[in-house]
C-alpha cells in the first residue's frame, strides 16, 4: 500500500511542479512580449529575472520531490 501511495505523491508533486512553471512563466512571457512590443521599458526585466529565480528554485524543488515520490508539503517519504 506504501508503494501507491509514494507514486500517489509524486503524482501530486508532478502537478504541483506543472502549476509553478504556468503561474511563474505565463507572466514572464506577457512580460517579453510587452517589452518586445515597446509597451514597457526594459526596466521590468529587472523584477522579472528575480521573479523567475524564485519560481525555478521552486519548480526545480516540486520536481526533485516528484522524482523521488514525496508529497508537494511533506520533507521526506511516507512510512
């Protein structure tokens, strides 16, 4: 039962690691295309690149979990 719920998990820190790479990179892409399209100025890369260095680190974390079947908001594998 303990083996269904390790990939149950790591199912779960596969959505989990989908659902960052969307919420963090449908902004940065709007934010491309708004510079690229003169919109705005080249200053909004700057928030940007800090924006996409916190959602990688956690989407490399979701899937590292995923990998290793531990839940998106547990630390280790369940017993």
């Amino acid at each position: 039962m303990g083996f269904f719920r390790n990939i149950w998990d790591g199912l779960l820190s596969l959505g989990a690691f989908i659902l960052t790479l969307v919420v963090f990179g449908a902004p940065a892409w709007a934010t491309f295309t708004a510079v690229t399209g003169g919109l705005v100025t080249a200053w909004v890369y700057v928030p940007l690149v800090g924006m996409l260095y916190v959602g990688l680190n956690l989407a490399i974390a979701l899937l590292r979990k995923a990998l290793d079947g531990v839940a998106p908001l547990r630390d280790r594998k369940r017993n």
